[in-house]
C-alpha cells in the first residue's frame, strides 16, 4: 500500500524560487519518515505545516503540492543531517533510497544552478493524499 505524496523543492533567500519536483515514492515508510504517519518511523522533523513564504503563492499550493493532508517542509540541510546520523542506518533500503533520491535533486540544484548557495536556502514542501 501507499500514499500520494506531493512535493516541491524551492530555493529560498529574500524571495522564494520554484527549483523542481522530486521523485516521490508512495511507500508508507517514506511516509513515515516525511512526517511520522502510517509507518513504523519517527518522521525527520515533527510536521510544521506550510511555510509562510509559501502560502503567499497559491499557484503552488494548486499545482505542486496540492495533497490534503500534514503538510510540512524539510531543508536539504536537515536531509543531510538524516543521512549522516544514526538514524539512518535502521531505514528500510527502499526509504534510504527514495530520501537519498531528494538530497541528489537538492545537491544538484544547488551547485549547478545556485552557485553553493547553502543547504539550508533549498527547502522541500509536502503533503499527502491518502
């Protein structure tokens, strides 16, 4: 079984940037993980809704992440400290796979579009149908 999950990754300093759509796993692990539902995870960060710079532009919230339900928002920064801690280690290799597939999405924009802006400038919104 799965979810749907819809997500955006955005690079964000005095203004906000739309960057890409990660790839999206519908395991209820990757769930989990994302916001501590459904699985048998505790989610990176507790869920924190949608940031403010987001709510400002509804063609976001209608086109790219227009799920229905705990929506919240992690930095690459954040995903990099997943990936490093200990934590990651007790992943499923499905779930390693699917947050890994984000942080090379985040890296990538942010050497090669963004000249290194910092990790903590990418910042990915979610939410979920399910």
């Amino acid at each position: 079984m799965g979810c749907d999950i819809h997500a955006g990754l955005f690079q964000v300093d005095s203004w906000a940037d739309f960057v890409a759509i990660p790839p999206v796993d519908r395991y209820y692990d990757f769930f989990s993980v994302l916001a501590g539902v459904r699985g048998e995870y505790e989610p990176i960060v507790e869920p924190r809704g949608l940031p403010e710079w987001f709510k400002r532009e509804p063609w976001w919230s209608e086109h790219i992440v227009d799920g229905d339900h705990t929506a919240s928002w992690l930095t690459l920064q954040e995903l990099l400290d997943f990936r490093d801690g200990k934590r990651w280690r007790g992943l499923d290799e499905n779930v390693r796979g699917a947050v890994a597939s984000w942080i090379e999405l985040g890296e990538f924009y942010r050497k090669y579009d963004f000249c290194n802006s910092p990790p903590d400038r990418f910042v990915f919104v979610f939410n979920f149908d399910s």
